[in-house]
C-alpha cells in the first residue's frame, strides 16, 4: 500500500476547511502520469469527494512534472530525468502564497501536521485580506 489514501484523507480536512474560500486552491499532481490519465484522476477524484472546483488532479508529461516537483516545489534533492527510471514521490503538502512563495511544508500523513497546515491557511488568509 502506498502512502497516497491517507495524504487523500488528510487533503480532503483542508478542502472541508476552507469549501467556501475562493482564494484557496488545491494542486495534486500524478507521479505516475503514464497511468493516471484525465478520466482515471476523474472517477479518483469523484471516488474520494475531490471537489474539481478547487482541487485539480493534475497529469501530464513526465519530466514536465518532475522538474516542477523538483525545481518548483523542491520536492527531491536528486536530480532526476523524469525518465521510465525515475520516481518522485513525497508525502509532503506545500503552502504556496498568491505571489508563488512557498509559505511551508507539512507532512500529509500526519494529522498534526495538516491542522498545522490549515492554521497556516488561516493565517494567510488573514494577510491577504488584511492586504
């Protein structure tokens, strides 16, 4: 089994946290886009309550979405190809501002870390509308 159910699970708390915020969007993209087409992040998304108004299930081409997980969001400390060999995988959640700084990381295995998470949505929120 892999670590994917329970980073859903713990996905799912934030979109119900913030269900009525339009300024907070959700980015989950597939580390194994050769498998996971549109229609099957579709009927994944429908069978655990994704809400594709605000949390999009993002596929594509393979190296496109390595180097963003690595040159973007700093998800592997490897320099990978995105070839057939290549794997990126964490169980981390990263907290990106409206001016594409990232704000945080949180564990999304860990309950503790995902009420981190959403207090730290809060509180950008806050600034945000603050301005």
């Amino acid at each position: 089994p892999t670590i994917c159910p329970k980073m859903t699970t713990q996905m799912t708390r934030v979109q119900e946290a913030f269900r009525d915020e339009p300024l907070v969007a959700i980015l989950s993209h597939s580390v194994t886009p050769e498998i996971d087409s549109v229609a099957t992040l579709a009927a994944y998304g429908e069978l655990h309550g994704v809400d594709p108004d605000r949390w999009h299930l993002l596929t594509g081409d393979r190296a496109q979405i390595y180097a963003l997980a690595r040159r973007s969001y700093f998800a592997a400390l490897d320099e990978g190809d995105g070839g057939p060999d290549d794997f990126v995988h964490t169980e981390n959640f990263v907290l990106v501002d409206p001016q594409h700084r990232i704000r945080g990381y949180y564990d999304g295995t860990s309950t503790a870390d995902v009420d981190r998470l959403i207090d730290d949505i809060r509180r950008l929120l806050r600034e945000v509308h603050e301005g």
